[in-house]
C-alpha cells in the first residue's frame, strides 16, 4: 500500500478512504434493498472501478434489465481496460473497507456480507453525488448476476 506521502495530490484528495468507504457502502446499501441480503463483500472490487473511472461510469445503462454480459459486449473498450482497473483500485478498496468498518459506514456478516449505510443524499450536480448515485445503481444491478464469481469471470478480474 502506499503511504500517504508517496500519494500524489489528485490520488489523495479523489481516492481516500473515506470516498472509497462511501462507494461501498452505496453500492451495498442499494444491493440489499434490491436483494433482501448484504452485498457479498468481493463485490466492493467490482464498484469502485465502474464507478470511478468516468469513461465507465458514463456508459453505465439506464437499467438493471440491462445484462451485464450484454453491456460489456457493446463496451470492448471499457471491458478491455477493466481488469487492469480492477487490480490498481484493489488496495484502495481495502483501505476504503477498513475504514469505513472502523467509522462504522459498513458492517461484514459472518458470512461475508457487507451491509452499507449512507446517512446522506447524495447533492445533484455533483461529482461526488454522481458517484454515489452510480454505485448505488451498480449494487441493484450486481443483484442480477447470480454468483459474484460470475460477475468477475465477465468482467476478466482475478483477485
């Protein structure tokens, strides 16, 4: 992981742990209302780059009927550079978990589910409401992938 004093400005002020934290627990918030049940916690590797990189974000469909199979094959180019954002966010998504378990925004299940609580709405015209807005849509939508492993085998991620 690295240190804060190695962080560049924009690294620092964009990918703290608090916006990752909130990310997550967006995203598992939004899973469980949708769900009924926490968000499998492998799932928070899944967010943060969707949602984070803008050129994805701003592709995201207006639906969850809309299969995520079916997106990244009208997307080559958003699904080719997926994994490789996938594995550069892995350490800030941890760092982002731990802290937002240690402030108490996100809770893990003895059986790995994460259950999220935002006590804000995200502000319109925002980046950081668009954020949140586009997590919690990507944690209805990881509803309707059946397993979470099924999730990272389209997407190519291998933690």
């Amino acid at each position: 992981m690295t240190t804060w004093r190695e962080r560049s400005p924009a690294q620092a002020a964009m990918l703290n742990p608090a916006l990752m934290a909130l990310v997550t627990a967006a995203a598992a918030s939004e899973y469980e209302r949708a769900d009924g049940g926490p968000m499998p916690w492998p799932l928070a590797y899944l967010v943060a780059p969707m949602v984070l990189h803008s050129g994805t974000r701003a592709v995201l469909p207006g639906s969850t009927r809309t299969h995520l199979a079916s997106w990244l094959s009208s997307h080559p180019v958003i699904h080719a550079g997926f994994a490789r954002r996938a594995q550069g966010l892995a350490d800030l998504v941890r760092e982002g978990v731990r802290f937002g378990l240690a402030n108490s925004v996100l809770v893990v299940n003895d059986l790995g589910g994460v259950s999220g609580t935002v006590n804000t709405r995200p502000a319109r015209g925002t980046e950081t409401g668009e954020l949140i807005r586009k997590a919690g849509f990507v944690g209805k939508w990881l509803t309707k992938v059946d397993q979470p492993a099924t999730a990272f085998v389209l997407l190519g991620v291998a933690l």
